[in-house]
C-alpha cells in the first residue's frame, strides 16, 4: 500500500493541471499527501487493529481535514453522519489497496473491497472500482500476469481496457468517476515496465492524477514487488508519524 501513498504524494502537484513532461522530476516541488493517503492508511488501520469504517473514517478526517477531500466526503464526515450517500466516485478505489495485500483469496478480497467502499460509495458504480482495484492489487500480489489481470477485471467488471495510453492521453479530463478513471489507472500500470513508470503512466494523463496514480501504484507495487527503496523512503518522510506508524505495522505485518 506504500505504492499507492508515493502515487498520490507524485501527483498531488498535478491534479487537474497539465500532464508533467517525462523527463520531469518524479517528485516535484510542494508534493504532499492527500485524502487520498489519509483514507488508504484509514483502511489499513482497519484491517490491522479492527474497529468500525465508519468511526475510522471520522476520526481521520477530523485529524487531517486539509487533505482535499472531496465536497461530499467532508458533509459526510465533518457531520459525522453514518448512512452512505450513493457516491460512484473513485474515493472507494483511491483507498482500497491495503484489502488486496491483506486477503488470503480472490473472494475475501472482493468481500472486504465492498465493505471499505460501501460505508460511502454505495452505488454500484463505486463498489465496483473498489472491488476492481482490489482485485488487480491481489491478482498482481499473487503471481497473475498483466494478460491474466486485464482478462479478469474486463470479463469480471466490464471496464474496456483495450485503448491504449496514448489514446486515453488525447481526451483524458478530470473526471473523479470510478468510471472515468478506474480502467484508465489501470491501463497504465499495464502498460508499464516498472513501478516509477506506472506512476509517470498515470500521473501523464493529466485530471485526477493522484488519485490515478495511487491506483496504478498500488498494483504496481503488488506487480513488481516493492517500492523501489528511493521512492519508498521519499514517501515516507512526506508522512507524519502517526500515518508514517501504520505503514511501517502494514508492511512488517501482510508485506514480508
């Protein structure tokens, strides 16, 4: 899951800008963690330790409330309130990699994907690129190849991941959907050769880039292994402790 928190800190300087060039620095100046890493490291307090998604969700948006999160998760949350609100945003599938390293199988994994998103995002559309995500991050984890990934996540959820990059390139717009940016972050970890690339992949489509690029980094990590150890302490000294803490457990805990 450290994969996806360096994806979203690479893009939170990009978000709704211009794609970077790709000889541009992996990480730019002012990069920062976003709601993105809050909620991610939120879900993986949750698989460690226990407690309600709900309260958890809470609490840590009330200890980071600067983060970005998005107009609807801050009513929701700021009020405390406790039913979900239909969402079919990419929130549920911005936070939901810890499930695919922490599941033993393919169904717990789609299980527990469903329950992280639909505290929330309680439309399908939102269930589904949470339980997507999910379960590239646990099929990359588990030995499948990139062929056995995009035949599973386009027989099993219906996401089209037969354009390429470039082409998703020369429409791409911020679009905060599961819909809109689910298959595409997944495109771009399939097309890349690494974990940086994967990132530069998703962070080059310019819109939601880190939320995109916490997507495909999270597969990617699951994919080739790890976080390459210079990316991986950069990400980490961007956290503050109490964030820095549950990764360090998460990985000493489901990443041996």
């Amino acid at each position: 899951m450290l994969g996806s928190i360096a994806g979203d800190i690479i893009g939170s300087v990009h978000e709704g800008g211009g794609a970077p060039g790709p000889d541009s620095p992996l990480f730019a100046d002012g990069v920062r963690f976003t709601d993105d890493t809050v909620l991610t490291v939120a879900v993986a307090h949750r698989l460690l330790r226990g407690g309600d998604y709900v309260d958890l969700f809470h609490d840590y948006f009330h200890a980071y409330p600067q983060a970005g999160f998005g107009w609807n998760f801050t009513l929701w949350a700021g009020y405390r309130r406790r039913d979900p609100y239909m969402s079919l945003g990419n929130g549920s599938a911005m936070r939901v990699s810890p499930v695919g390293f922490a599941s033993e199988t393919l169904e717990e994994t789609l299980a527990r994907a469903r329950e992280s998103a639909e505290v929330t995002h309680n439309h399908p559309e939102g269930v589904r690129g949470a339980q997507a995500t999910a379960a590239s991050v646990f099929l990359a984890r588990t030995g499948r190849s990139k062929q056995d990934i995009r035949a599973y996540i386009e027989r099993e959820f219906g996401y089209d991941l037969s354009d390429r990059l470039d082409a998703i390139r020369s429409s791409h717009a911020l679009n905060e959907t599961c819909t809109g940016s689910v298959p595409q972050s997944i495109t771009a970890f399939l097309e890349s050769h690494d974990f940086e690339s994967a990132v530069r992949n998703a962070v080059s489509l310019g819109g939601d880039a880190d939320t995109m690029a916490c997507i495909a980094g999270g597969i990617a990590e699951a994919f080739y292994g790890a976080v390459p150890v210079p990316i991986a302490e950069r990400a980490l000294s961007v956290l503050d402790a109490p964030l820095r803490q549950i990764v360090l457990e998460f990985r000493e805990r489901f990443m041996k």
